[in-house]
C-alpha cells in the first residue's frame, strides 16, 4: 500500500475502493493485485462488503473495481456482494454502450450540418485509456462546439429528439450574453431515455485564447464512421487536472484516470510542465501528481528544481479531505467558493472582476425576475434579495 497515513487511518473497505478505481497497465498490475490483496488482509476476515459497495457507488468505479477485482487470482467475495458489484458492471457497461450510440448519431448529424465538435471525456476517453468503452461510468455526454456554431447545434440537437434541460428558459439578448460569458455549457435530455448532453462553448478555467489554442492543437479522428476533433495529449491532461481539481478531486474515478495515463507513461511530463507554465496551470498538473503518489503511490516524475515545494497546501489537503467524505456534497456557495478559491491558486488567469462575475451570476434570477435590459444592472444590487428568496420559494414548494 501506499506510504500515507491518510490512507493507512482509512477503513479496509475504503483502502480496497482505492485500490480498485483504476485498472493498472500491465507494468503496473503486480503492484496492483498486492495493494488490492493487502486492503482485504489488513480487514481479517471482516471486510464490509456493503461499505465497499456504497464506495464504488459513491465514487462511480463498478465496471473498473470489478474489472481490477476479477484479476485477483483465488479472491473469494461474498456471494451476495459479488451479485451486486457483476449487476453495477453490467449496468454501467449498458449505459456505455447506449451513450456509444447516441453519440455516432449526434456525431453523425453534426457532420452533415457542418459542425464541427470536440469529445470531452465519457466513452472514447474510456477506450482511448482502456482499449474499452464499457470501463468508466459517465453520466452524460459532454461535446465541445465553437461559440458562433451554438444556435446551430442546438437546433441540429433538437431535430434529433435532445430536449434542453430544466433549467432552461427565453432570455434576452443582454441575458444571454451574462451565460454565454459566466457558464460553460447548455443541458440537452434525450426523450427517448434517460441520456444527457452537455453542450460546452468552453470550460469555466479558460481565456478566449485557451479556447481557440484547443481547437488548433485538436487532432481529427473518426468514431463509427464519422468526424470529430479528440484534445491533444497535452489539452486532454491538463483539462483532467483542472477539471477533477475543480471539483476537489472528490470522485476516485478522475485521480484513476490519472493514474493509468501516469502509469503507462503516455505523456513527458517535462513538456507537460513547460506547456502547463506558458498557461499558468502548473499548480493544478503539480497537485495531481501528488496526489496519485499519496492515493497510488505513484512515483513523482523527475522534474527539476523540485517545483512542488512551494506548492500551496490548500491543493492538496482539500481533494484528501473530500475523497473521503460518505457523500458527495450538494453544490452550494460554501463549494462554490472552494472552487473559486482552487481556480484562483492553480489557474489565476482570470480577473477578480470575473470571478466577481461569476460569483454573482445566477440564470434562476433571471427566471425569478425577469427584467428588461434596459435594467440588467439592477440584479448585482439585488443578488441578495433574489438568493433569500429563491431559498424561500424553494422552501414552500418542499411543503
């Protein structure tokens, strides 16, 4: 096991989920099938099955713990707790499959309208790390457009069967113009199941720069016979670290992610790092790999002048603390000043005027009090009296 008292004061079943959410490449599965073997040792006889279940579930791992499970030779699991880890693999490997489909059509459509679309994640991120598309779970989709292509995607979308989600209303001009530059993404629900898509113009971390750099790196792909744009090496690292920092790193799933790239050794870390510094988000590629040598035991790779000296405590100790927490926490201002706060640290581009921004804007204001444009200024002063009373519709909908 790893040499960390962070992981060693954990229980035996959280050390196994560790463990078990990442599928080792084979110069790195001996170790693997030690660690998984002395997580169960370390229990005796007295394993907790159940909590190791509600952990994978927590960390959105089945199809890859039960992969990384089944190549222990001679591991004996409860008959009961192997049904429901065979059940939670079967199910996530259907659901990869049905988002395979849905995505060769949109990829399909979006060809013919002349869209062109980058992938983020999900299925072919699965198979580009594990020659697999069944082995990470994903909840949605989540596609890349150009900002001018938005409207057209959206209705391309839409002529498909995608539906915008919930939280989408007409906004006006001036509106649409505070979403276009403080959110990242529109939320499309499919009607004929229970699909999702997010359709991203950019993600929150970058500058318009940033943006335009990606899509210039992208290299051009196929994926059942049609088109698309796949992030280079370097985009598709750098946009891991910063999203599963962004998030606390609170799910197991992104740091195996990690791991597996860092273990097979797919990218030089020191061009990794030189790109990261031209960006400004070497914090953020510094704290993962610490973090997969604290979670895995993953050595640090040699970087001179050991950079990670200076590197702010906050990184580190906060995605610790929230791997560890029995459920995810809702997204709420404490979190969002956390991400704020991370952002900050590890990608301080951005102004104080735009995170200010960002902080500020809420689309459920906008649903709340529907202003004219001419009076767009007045939800800043107002932002307090709309957040009360948000809270205080939401409480009497709930009784």
């Amino acid at each position: 096991m790893p040499e960390s008292s962070w992981l060693q004061s954990a229980t035996p079943a959280f050390r196994l989920m560790i463990a078990t959410s990442w599928l080792a490449p084979a110069s790195w599965r001996d170790k693997q099938l030690e660690t998984i073997r002395e997580a169960i040792e370390v229990s005796g006889a007295g394993l907790d099955w159940m909590e190791y279940i509600r952990l994978v579930d927590r960390h959105r791992t089945p199809a890859i713990s039960w992969a990384a499970l089944s190549r222990v030779p001679g591991l004996e699991i409860p008959e009961q707790a192997k049904k429901e880890l065979q059940k939670r693999s079967d199910a996530c490997r259907l659901q990869a499959l049905r988002h395979c489909m849905l995505l060769a059509t949109v990829l399909k459509n979006f060809n013919r309208a002349g869209i062109p679309v980058m992938t983020m994640k999900g299925p072919i991120l699965s198979f580009e790390l594990y020659a697999d598309i069944g082995l990470r779970q994903s909840h949605d989709l989540d596609l890349v457009v150009m900002p001018e292509d938005l409207a057209k995607a959206q209705n391309c979308l839409e002529n498909m069967g995608w539906r915008p989600d919930a939280s989408w209303f007409p906004l006006t001009p001036r509106q649409w113009k505070s979403v276009l530059r403080n959110e990242h993404f529109l939320g499309f629900v499919y009607s004929q199941g229970d699909c999702f898509i997010e359709l991203h113009w950019r993600n929150f971390w970058d500058t318009q720069s940033q943006v335009n750099d990606r899509w210039a790196r992208s290299i051009f792909k196929l994926w059942q016979g049609s088109s698309y744009n796949a992030m280079s090496p370097t985009d598709l690292v750098l946009d891991l670290c910063i999203h599963g920092g962004m998030h606390g790193w609170n799910r197991a799933k992104w740091l195996g992610d990690m791991a597996r790239i860092h273990a097979e050794g797919r990218v030089d870390w020191q061009d990794m790092f030189d790109q990261a510094s031209k960006t400004d988000q070497k914090k953020a590629l510094l704290a993962s790999l610490r973090l997969l040598q604290i979670v895995y035991g993953i050595p640090l790779p040699d970087l001179p002048g050991n950079p990670w000296k200076n590197l702010p405590a906050f990184l580190i100790s906060n995605p610790l603390r929230r791997l560890k927490d029995p459920v995810v926490p809702e997204i709420g201002a404490v979190q969002l000043l956390r991400r704020i706060y991370f952002e900050w640290l590890a990608v301080p581009q951005r102004t104080w005027r735009d995170l200010v921004a960002e902080f500020l804007h809420r689309r459920e204001h906008f649903r709340v009090l529907h202003l004219p444009d001419r009076f767009f200024w007045a939800y800043t002063p107002l932002f307090p009296i709309l957040l009360v009373w948000r809270r205080i519709l939401r409480y009497w909908r709930e009784i």
